[in-house]
C-alpha cells in the first residue's frame, strides 16, 4: 500500500522536465507579450520625420511655443479691439449660445446680465462664472481686452457701456506725469540713459531712431513717462538711478521723445 503510494507521487525524470517546461511557459509567454507591447507602443510613437504630414502636425504642436517666443518683447503692447478679441475667442461660444452663452446681439439673453453692470460684467469675464471660462479660455489676454470684448458684446445686445483705455493714456495718468522740457533733458540722458539708448543695449529703442520710437511714442508721453518711472520689461525704473528727482527723468523722457520724432 505505502509502496503503492510512493510510485505516484514520485515523477520520473521526464515528468519532471515536461513540467519544468510547462512552468517556465507561462511567464516566458507573458514577458514576450509584454514586449510586443512595449516595441508597438514605441513604434506607434516614433516621430516619422520623412513625412510631411507628420512634419506639419510637430509644427503645429509646437506652433504656439514657436509664435510666442517669436513675439518683440521689446514691442510696446497693442490691446486688441473688442471686436478682434470676440472673432478669435469669444465668438466661439457666443456666437452659437454654445454651453448657454448669452448669444451676441440677442437683447433678450444680455438684458439681465447687462443689469448688473459694468464693473459686474468684466470681473465674470476676467474671472470665469460657471460654464464661463475665465477670459474665454485665453489667458493672454489683458484686463482691458477682455473689457472691450464685453463692451463690444454688451453694446451690441443694447448696452452702453465706454470702451475701456489703458489706464495711462487716460486724463488722470496725463495729469501725474511731470512736464519733461527736452532742452534740459539731454544732460540726464548723456548721465543716465545713454548707456543703454545710445546703442541699443538689451533692446533699448535709440536716442533718434524714428522707426524705433514710433509704437512707442504713440502710447502718449504720460505712459512713457509712466514706463520709464516704473521700469518695463528690459528698462529698469529710472533707468537704475532710484535718485533721480522725477522732474529730471521727465526732462529725459521728453528729449528722448522729441529725438524720436514725436511732439510733446
Ligand atoms: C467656452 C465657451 C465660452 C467662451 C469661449 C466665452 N464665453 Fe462668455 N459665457 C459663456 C457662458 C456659458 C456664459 C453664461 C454663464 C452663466 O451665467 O452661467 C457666459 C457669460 C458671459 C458673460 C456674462 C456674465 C454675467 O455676469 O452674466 C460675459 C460678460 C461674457 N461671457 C464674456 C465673454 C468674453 C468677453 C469672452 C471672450 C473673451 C467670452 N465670454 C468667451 C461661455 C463662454
Ligand atoms: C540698463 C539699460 C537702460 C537704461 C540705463 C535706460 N533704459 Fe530706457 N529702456 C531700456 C530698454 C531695454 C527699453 C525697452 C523696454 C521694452 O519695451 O521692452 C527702454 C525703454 C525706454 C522707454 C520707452 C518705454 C515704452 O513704453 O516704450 C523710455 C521712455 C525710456 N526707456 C526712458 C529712459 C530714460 C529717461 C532713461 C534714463 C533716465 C533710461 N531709459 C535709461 C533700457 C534702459
């Protein structure tokens, strides 16, 4: 009996190896699916640069990267109209009533909404409210293009709202601006300013360069004045000089305008 026991359980050497096999299968089976998988997944996302097709879907991709550090950081900011503002981003959801969007030109959506206000109008705007996205879903755009795009909105569903300004080529930034007078201007720049606006230095427009200062002095004195108090980008306050009085850089400000060939 016990000798009959033991004869079965005990597996010749060739159970043993069919066993063996069949054991190291599974697994064997397993990592060879896995690298199936492995090699499909790469393959699938191998960029192919000989064709076109997917050349031109890399240049889209990267398109927004590529046009964003293309932009002149040196060029004064140009805010968008309200109605260039709806026609690229807005109209999207407006235009249709996509999501519930009040539609543009329909009083009947916009007149509650226009209840609320101006002020109320812009901060859902800039904000986001509900289905809403905040500045429509782009980012990039400033305070006041998304106010003219409400403005261009509203208005049209019989609002009558003012398009709004940069706030320095408004009365009340003109009026904090000291007069600059050109003549005394020219020692503060020699002292101060020429060191980067003579050559150019990290973008600086140049002392005379008309086409350098065209944009520029079209913002208006006050903002200029504003800029060069403050500091803008690549332009550092006072150009570094913390003690400079204010009318001295005024006085610069208003040569460096008049050499550009603007008007005070
Ligand atoms: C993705 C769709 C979408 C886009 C894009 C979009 N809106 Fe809207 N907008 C909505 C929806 C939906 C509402 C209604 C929200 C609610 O009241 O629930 C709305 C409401 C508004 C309101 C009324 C807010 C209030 O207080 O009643 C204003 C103003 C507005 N949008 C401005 C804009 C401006 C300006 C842009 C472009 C810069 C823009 N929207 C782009 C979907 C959109
Ligand atoms: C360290 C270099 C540097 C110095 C010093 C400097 N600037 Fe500038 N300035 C710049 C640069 C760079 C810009 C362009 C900034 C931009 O628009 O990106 C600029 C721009 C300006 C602008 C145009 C601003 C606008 O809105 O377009 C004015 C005005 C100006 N500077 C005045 C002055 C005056 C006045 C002084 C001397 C008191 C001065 N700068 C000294 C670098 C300098």
């Amino acid at each position: 009996m016990a000798d009959s026991h033991a004869k079965m359980t005990q597996a010749t050497p060739r159970e043993v190896i069919i066993s063996l096999l069949a054991g190291l299968f599974a697994p064997l089976l397993a990592i060879f699916l896995i690298a199936q998988l492995v090699i499909g997944i790469q393959s699938s996302h191998k960029p192919d640069a000989s064709s076109e097709a997917a050349n031109k879907a890399t240049v889209d991709r990267i398109k927004p990267f590529a046009t964003l550090s293309a932009r002149d950081a040196n060029a004064p900011r140009v805010e968008k109209s309200g109605q260039a503002v709806f026609d690229a981003v807005c109209t999207t959801c407006h235009t249709s009533g996509a999501l519930g969007a009040p539609k543009y030109e329909n009083k009947g959506d916009w007149a509650p909404r226009i209840a609320q206000g101006y002020d109320t109008l812009l901060k859902h705007a800039i904000e986001g409210l509900r289905q809403m996205p905040p500045r429509g879903g782009d980012s990039d755009l400033s305070d006041i293009e998304v106010g003219r795009a409400v403005v261009y909105m509203t208005n049209a569903a019989g609002a009558k709202f003012k398009t709004p300004e940069p706030a320095a080529a408004t009365a009340a930034g003109a009026a904090g601006a000291p007069k600059g007078d050109p003549a005394k201007g020219k020692a503060v720049y020699e002292a101060s300013c020429a060191v980067c606006h003579a050559a150019g230095v990290a973008g600086a427009p140049k002392l005379g360069d008309k086409a350098a200062w065209k944009d520029r002095i079209a913002q208006g004195y006050a903002t200029l004045y504003d800029h060069a108090l403050n500091g803008i980008r690549g332009m550092p306050a006072k150009g570094g000089h913390a003690d400079m009085a204010d009318a001295d850089l005024a006085h610069a400000v208003a040569y460096l305008l008049v050499e550009g060939g603007g008007k005070l």
